[in-house]
C-alpha cells in the first residue's frame, strides 16, 4: 500500500465507530459506478421475464408463498 494510503488509513482506523462506518460507506459508494450498458442489458431481462410470465412461459410463486415459507412460527 502506498504511503499515503497508509496513513489515511491509521488516521480513519482512530475514528469512532460511526465516523469510520461513514468513511467505509463513501469509499464502498464510490467504487459503485453505474453501467448504462448494463443497465440496458438488465432492463431489457427484466421486459423479457415479465412478457415470458405473462405468457404463462415462466413458473411463478406467489409473494405469500415466498413470505410463509419464512414465517416465524
């Protein structure tokens, strides 16, 4: 690790708890940039999967199936 990342990291490694959760959080942030192409590619699997169940090509579960089948008893 280069010298400077060195030291801003013993320096964010002091802070308390919370401001080092927030440091975390804006690097994590900053590394998760969109993709327009993939985003396209994802719109346009989601527009395929919901013609397909609309079609009756796809099996489907109901949303109280997927929930009671996690259900405290």
């Amino acid at each position: 690790m280069a010298t400077t990342a060195e030291n801003i990291l013993k320096q964010a490694l002091n802070l308390p708890a919370t401001e080092r959760a927030s440091v975390a959080e804006e690097l994590l942030s900053s590394l998760d940039k969109p993709d327009p192409e993939i985003d396209q590619l994802w719109a346009e699997e989601a527009e395929a999967r919901i013609h397909a169940a609309k079609l009756g090509k796809m099996a489907t579960v109901s949303a109280e199936d997927v929930f009671g089948k996690y259900e405290q008893p």
